[in-house]
C-alpha cells in the first residue's frame, strides 16, 4: 500500500450530481480509499470522546450547588441577621449621645449594623432563583469584599482616635473576611468545598458582629455610670 493510503492525499472530492445533470447546490462528495478513511475516524472518536469529557467536567461542576440543599441554611442566617440588625439598631436609638461621643462606640457601630446587614444580603442574593455556582461564589466574594473593606476602615479609624479597641479584634474580623472570598472564590471554579467554607464564614462573621453588639451595650452603659471613665 502506498503512502498515499495513509497520508490522505488520494482524496478525491467532487460535486454531487442531481437530476439534470447540474451540480447539487453547495453539497460535495468526498471519496476516498479504506485506509485513509479509518484513520479519519479513527481521529474523529478521539476528538469526540475529549469533547465529552470536557462537556461532563462542566456539567459537574455547574451541578456543584444545589439549591434546595441550601434554601434552609440560608433562610435560618438571612432571618437571623435581620432580626439582629433591628435588635443593635433599637440598641443604639436608646443610647444615641454615648455612641456619638465616642469614637470607639461610633465605628463599632457602624460595623456591626452595617457587617449584620451584608449577611442578610448575601442570603438574599444567594436564595434568587435561576443562579449557578459561577454567580453565586461572585456574589458572596463582592459583597465580602465590601464587608471587610468597612470592617477595616471602622476599626483603623477607632484605633486611630480612640485607644478603646484591641488590635486582635480586627486580626480575627479580617481572618473571617479572608476565609469567605477564598471559598466564593474556590466555589465559582465548581468545587462544593467553597461553598462550606463561605457559608462557615459567614456565621462566624455573625457571631462576630453579636459579640460587637454585646460590647458596645456594655461600654455605653459603663459611660453612662461613670462619665468621668
């Protein structure tokens, strides 16, 4: 067998003949000979069978986050965080001029209404309907960056004008930021892992914000009883 056979140059390709003896409009035939033809094939199955797994990777991956394992988890932190953010907010109403003349009451309180109000939108952007894994881990990783970006902001400005606020404080705010865009970042690329990981940052940023809460109550009333403190 010449080499022919096997490089495909004995390929002959011609018009489709129709009735009437004209050419079929834009349809040709290719001949060729047995050998060359199963090695076409042969490389035709290989590129189908890499196109298949490509396509199944993808479908795992997009099949990653499933909603209705998720929609309690979500609801129970979303009716949590609000219902705190209103509890803190009533807190602060009633101890408004010791919050204001403090500058370590004042950031601690923008952050916690502002870190228990982001909890209940990511819950709320996560629970909208038509979502997959990519839109879900941006969304948690845009809205925890906003979150840790007024977390620090708030911390560094108390520390700045007040010496009431301990530096571990906000090492550990940030840590709890960080573990949360690293797992929005790790579940947009389809691992379920990432998305165990934001949503356990996400609580503890929650509790967090509770143990904030709880300090900034008690340092209004300690200002309250001892103003010369």
């Amino acid at each position: 067998m010449s080499s022919a056979d096997l490089t495909g140059s004995a390929h002959r390709i011609r018009p489709l003949r129709v009735a009437g003896g004209g050419p079929g409009p834009g349809v040709d035939v290719v001949t060729c000979r047995p050998r060359s033809c199963r090695v076409g094939v042969g490389r035709s199955r290989v590129m189908a069978r890499t196109g298949t797994a490509r396509y199944d990777q993808a479908m795992v991956a997009a099949d990653a986050f499933r909603p209705d394992q998720w929609t309690d988890f979500f609801l129970l932190v979303g009716t949590g965080a609000v219902t705190l953010t209103g509890l803190v907010f009533v807190a602060m109403s009633i101890n408004v001029r010791a919050i204001a003349a403090d500058a370590t009451h004042r950031y601690r309180a923008i952050n916690t209404l502002t870190a228990l109000a982001l909890v209940f939108l990511r819950c709320a952007l996560v629970l909208m309907g038509a979502q997959n894994h990519r839109t879900i881990g941006a969304e948690l990783f845009v809205v925890a960056a906003l979150s840790a970006v007024v977390f620090v902001n708030g911390y560094v400005k108390a520390i700045r004008f007040s010496n009431g606020l301990r530096r571990t404080r906000i090492v550990g705010g940030c840590l709890i930021h960080l573990a949360e865009m690293i797992g929005a970042v790790v579940f947009f690329f389809g691992p379920l892992a990432g998305l165990y990981l934001a949503a356990l940052a996400i609580v503890s940023n929650t509790c967090y914000m509770i143990t904030a809460a709880w300090l900034l109550v008690v340092g209004t009333f300690d200002q309250s009883t001892n103003p010369g403190v």
